[in-house]
C-alpha cells in the first residue's frame, strides 16, 4: 500500500483497490491450485512449480525497486512520484501475477504435504504430527511478526530495493532447503478432486431434471430420504433435485457396474459432498462481510497512520505498513487468554465443550468487527478534526498513531472468535475426505471480502462525489470522510450479523440427536 502510493505515485484509493484485488485474487487462486494439485500433479509438483513461480515474482517486484526505469519518473519541484505509466504497470502486474499463481500452490499443499510426511498408524507418527502443527504455525507467526516490523522497517526507512531483496532471497533459501529434503519425502500420488465430484454431481443432476424420482419403496430408503432432508437443514426441497444425478438410465453403466460417464451418473457420496456444501453456504457467506471489517487494517488503517504521528521516542517512527502488527499481537495475546481462562469458565456455565458453539464464536466475532467499525469511525473524525485544525486538508494531525490501537486490538480479538472459529467449524463439519476444500472455503471468505471491499470503495467513491463535492473515500483522506465509510461497514455489519443468527437458529451440526436417530434407523434395517 505503502510502496503504491510513494514510489508509484497511485491515488490512495486507486491503491486500496489494487490492494484488495490482489489479496482477494491470492486468496481465491489455493482453490484452482487444490484442484490441480489433488486430480493432476500431486502436492510435491505443485509446491515446486509455484515456489518458483513465487520466486520470479519477487524478483520482478524487487526490479521494479531497484531499476529507476520500471517505476515512474520523479517530478524535479515536487519530489513526488508523476504517476505510473502503461509499461509502468504491465511490469507491477506481472510480477503480482506471478504472486498470485505461487500463492495458488502454496497456501494449500504446504501444510498437507508436511502431514504427508508422518505415518498416522503410529504412535511415533502420531506425536511427531502434533509437533509438526506447533511448529508450522509458531514459525508462521513468527515469520509474519518479522515481516511486519523488521523488514517493513527497511523498506520504509532504509532502501525499497533491500527491502523486497531480503525476502526474495529467502525465498531462493526456501527453494533450496526444500530440494534438499527431495530423497527423504514421502509422495502421495493426486488420486483425484473432490471439486471434480461436486461439479460431476450439479450437471449431471441438470441433464436429468426433467425425470421423476423414484419414491421410496421401502424402510432404507425412506430413512436416507430423512436423512437428506435433516443434513439439508429443512432448505426447500433442492436436495431431492440433486438426487436425480444418481437416477440410473440405460447406457449409465458399464458391465462391470461402473458409471459410463462421470458426468451423466454419479455416486451418493459425490451428491452428499454438493449437499455438504449446500448446508454450510448460507453460513460461509455471512463471514466475508465480517471479513470486510477485518480488512480495512491493511488499506485505510494504513493512509490514516500517515496523517498522523507516527513517532516512538525522539527519532524512531513507526512504519505505516508495521500498525497491522497490534491486530496480530492482539490475535496471539487473546486466544491463550481465551483457551486457557475463558473457556473454562463459560463450559463451567454452559456444560458446552469448548465454552460455546462453534457458531456462537462466529457470532461473537461478527458483533465485535462491529464495533471496531465503531470506534474507527469516532478514531477518525478525531483525527480529521485534528489534522484540518493544524495545517489545513494537506496538514498532519498531532495525535499518536497509538490512536489507532484500540480499533486494531478490535479487529484481533474479532478475527481470534471468527476466523479460528470458522477454520474448526468447517473442518468438524465436513467429511474427511473434504477437509482439502474445507481448508479452502476459509481463503475464500477472504477473498470475498477483499473483492467486496473493492466493490464499496468504487460505489462509495461514486456515490458520494456529486458535483463541486468530496467524495468520502476522496484520495485526500483529510478531504474525505472516511469515518463515515466505517459506519457504512458498520451498518452492513449489522444486517449482517442478524442474517447469520437465522442461519444459524436453522442449521443442524452433524452428529446431532436427529441425525444420530436416523442412522440407528438404518443401522435396524439392515
């Protein structure tokens, strides 16, 4: 965000744009790299072509840095950048592209190539998974506080050039660390998608639409029609719909009683994967507009730091980029708080493992991004006021950029219920066989959100710009107001918060009672 508007010489809210674009489009690329990596190349191929893919990238973008000519030019009164050219562009693209596409690869199969690597029949395999997982996530934390301070640190204070260096040559380490391991690895061969099966199921329930189902004829399959319609949560009767793509017609089967065609004839548990999705979708949805909250620590938390005073002490002043860091901190502070103190307390209360429901952790993460919107928005009509009051719309206001820290730790503790709440909730809900695409559905509420967050910044601007008048997201934050973009959010998150709280009266978990009695019913049939 930074680099955009100083180097680049981009309006902020063009930059804010690009920002969430790229985030959402990172975020949604793990799906077509899970799908690759499960039906065609297998996890080692994938993390191989896309660290490299990544590792290209970061060079491009560190060129854009270091050679003058791929940036725009400077102008000689102002010192500011002119603004980014056709050519400038292609070449800012490209290396986020690139990105991008490392990104799909990763963020999927490192982790599962890792677990590849254990044998789970083992009690040793067992204890060393779990050493594993600790140690993936403690190192990935750790990575990304040093991202945050130390290296943002040189690349706002010290040298661009050195600043994206730095992490494209760890990432040339990272390559190296891992072919090193190539005779050691244990490969898993792809043995096929499940997106393949959820899509197979959707057409091949279409092409036969027109056909009538068969009603049930006896005890099973009068239970599995109840089953059906519990998993289904009671939404209408579209699950009956899909039932159709297992209707077998005359040329579905081969002799050996194998589909003819996967896209004609498909198995039951293909149509309970399309029914898994359907039951957890209305769910899934009401997360990316809490995300929105989330998201805004990154983009408009940052231009506001910069109107403000940034300063620790006499000499040090924190980066723009670092501020992002009190919503992690508050992230890693909170959540041994509430594992350790708050959990037991509420399962005291409750009698509910784990204190409260998954949902209601969801919930309660929604009604605090809520209020961090709030006091964002408070934030930063104090900060407005300050700045207009001490040198006009290019003036800087005087108060601390500390000010910022409360709406941040906000936004932490929000993200600590919610999104650690949505990652379990997906995983405990979906068969194991789909735990690929759970770990997915999580990258992909981020996308959405930053997708939309790119669609209110482009309405807002428009909406609100009438002739002669600022818009609230004017490139001059001073200018505009951005607290009321805040209370929008706000307001949005409050629709929002009480449509999750319907999905969330109606939806069913699995392995309730209802659920439970219907397999005993078909346990007895057979």
């Amino acid at each position: 965000m930074v680099y955009l508007v100083e180097q680049y010489g981009m309006r902020q809210m063009a930059a804010a744009t690009l920002c969430n674009v790229f985030s959402g489009t990172s975020n949604a690329a793990p799906l077509l790299g899970a799908f690759v990596s499960d039906a065609y190349w297998g996890r080692f191929r994938t993390l191989t072509y896309a660290s490299v893919t990544t590792f290209v990238g970061m060079v491009v973008l560190t060129l854009t840095a270091a050679v003058p000519q791929l940036r725009p030019p400077v102008a000689e009164q102002s010192g500011q950048p002119l603004g980014p050219s056709g050519a400038h562009l292609a070449i800012l693209f490209l290396s986020l592209g690139l990105l991008v596409l490392g990104a799909g690869g990763v963020r999927p199969c490192s982790l599962p190539f890792g677990v590849d690597q254990f044998d789970r029949s083992t009690e040793q395999g067992r204890r060393g998974l779990n050493s594993f997982f600790n140690w993936y996530y403690s190192i990935s934390t750790a990575a990304t506080v040093v991202a945050m301070t130390a290296v943002v640190y040189i690349q706002d204070s010290v040298s661009w050039p050195l600043g994206f260096g730095i992490p494209t040559a760890l990432m040339l380490l990272a390559i190296i660390l891992f072919f090193a391991g190539i005779r050691l690895y244990v490969f898993v061969p792809p043995d096929g998608s499940v997106f393949s099966g959820v899509l197979q199921a959707l057409v091949a329930a279409f092409r036969k639409r027109k056909l009538r189902l068969p009603a049930p004829n006896d005890a099973v399959e009068q239970a599995m029609e109840t089953a059906f319609s519990i998993r289904c949560d009671r939404l209408v009767l579209l699950c009956r719909f899909l039932n159709k793509a297992a209707i077998v017609c005359e040329g579905d089967m081969k002799e050996d009683g194998r589909s003819a065609d996967p896209w004609k004839l498909c198995s039951v548990q293909q149509i309970e994967e399309v029914k898994c999705l359907m039951r957890i979708a209305p769910i899934w949805a009401s997360g990316i507009i809490c995300f929105v909250a989330l998201t805004q620590q990154w983009t408009l938390a940052a231009l506001q730091s910069m109107k403000m005073d940034r300063h620790l002490g006499p000499s040090f002043q924190i980066p723009p980029g670092s501020l992002g860091t009190i919503c992690l901190m508050a992230i890693v502070l909170f959540i041994p708080l509430y594992d350790q103190i708050l959990v037991p307390m509420a399962t005291s209360i409750t009698g509910v493992e784990g204190g409260i429901t998954l949902l209601q952790r969801q919930g309660a993460g929604m009604a605090i991004a809520i209020m961090s919107m709030v006091v964002a928005g408070l934030v930063e009509k104090k900060r407005r006021d300050s700045a207009l009051a001490h040198g006009g719309a290019d003036g800087t206001s005087p108060l601390s950029a500390m000010w910022l820290a409360p709406q941040l730790c906000l936004m932490g503790v929000a993200e600590a219920f919610n999104a650690v709440g949505q990652v379990e909730f997906y995983n405990r809900q979906f068969p194991e066989h789909m735990q690929t695409l759970a770990g997915s559905l999580f990258h992909c509420s981020l996308a959405g959100a930053s997708y939309l967050s790119s669609f209110l910044i482009a309405f807002v601007r428009k909406s609100t710009g009438g002739p002669g008048g600022a818009s609230w997201l004017d490139d001059d934050i001073n200018v505009g107001r951005v607290d009321y973009y805040y209370y929008l959010i706000a307001a949005l998150g409050v629709g929002n918060l009480l449509y999750f709280m319907v999905c969330a009266h109606l939806y069913r978990y699995k392995g309730t009672p209802e659920l439970e009695d219907v397999c005993k019913d078909i346990k007895a049939v057979f």
